[in-house]
C-alpha cells in the first residue's frame, strides 16, 4: 500500500486540497488508498471462501450425515479425555475449577496458595493440556 501511495505521488495523482492542513490531507488521502485496497482484497473468491462455477443454483453442498458427525465429535471428546487423564491431579483440578468459572483467586482460595502462584500453575497446566491434545 506504501508502494502504490509512492508510485502515484510520483505520477503526480496525488493533488491535495491547500485549504486542508497537510498533515490530515495526507492521512485521508491514505486512508482512502489502505480502504480501496483492503475492499478489492476482500471480495476475491478465496477470501470469501467461494468455488466458482458456472451455474451457481445448481451445486447444492451436502449435508453432513449424522452418524459422520457423531463419530468426529466422539474421537475429538475421546483426545480430550485421554489427554485430560495424563494430566497430573493437581492440574486437572486447577482446570475443572476453571472450566466451570472459576477465577484466579477462587481457585488459589481453594487449593491453598497465593493467586500468583494460581496464574502461574493455570497457564502450565493448559500449556501442558495444549501439548498433549496436538499429539
């Protein structure tokens, strides 16, 4: 975007209104190369996610069945729960106090440690949790 802001003040297409200040004239005039490029970027086919054919009534997408989604969703809570068991105790239940609103300060209360040391132990336990669940 600073190349093509570049290249037109040099083709000299960049002709600012003298009764405007400077600074803001520019910052505008930026702004409405950034708003143009942005716009022409975000109606490309891949980023609307769309498969181009030639008759767009005609292709409708499948539905998923229910017994496929019944498995992906059975596999997926099946990694969290083999996952969640390698977790040592103290970590499943400083997340199972979190997973059910539990703050920071509510948990530290309840395993007995300051809240520093809550945040601190939270974070290694849903990085550990993390790890074990990209396996």
């Amino acid at each position: 975007m600073i190349l093509a802001a570049w290249m037109a003040v040099e083709e000299g297409r960049y002709c600012p209104d003298a009764s405007v200040d400077p600074r803001r004239a520019l910052l505008g005039w930026l702004y409405g190369i950034v708003w143009r490029k942005v716009g022409h970027h975000c109606k490309r086919a891949w980023v609307r996610r769309e498969i181009p054919v030639a008759d767009p009534w005609s292709v409708q997408p499948e539905p998923p069945r229910d017994d496929e989604l019944l498995v992906e969703v059975r596999e997926r809570l099946l990694a969290v729960r083999l996952a969640i068991s390698r977790l040592p105790q103290r970590d499943r239940e400083m997340l199972a106090l979190c997973a059910v609103g539990h703050g920071f300060r509510d948990v530290a209360r309840r395993l007995g440690m300051p809240s520093s040391t809550a945040v601190r132990q939270v974070g290694r336990a849903r990085r550990r949790l993390r790890g074990l669940l990209a396996r």
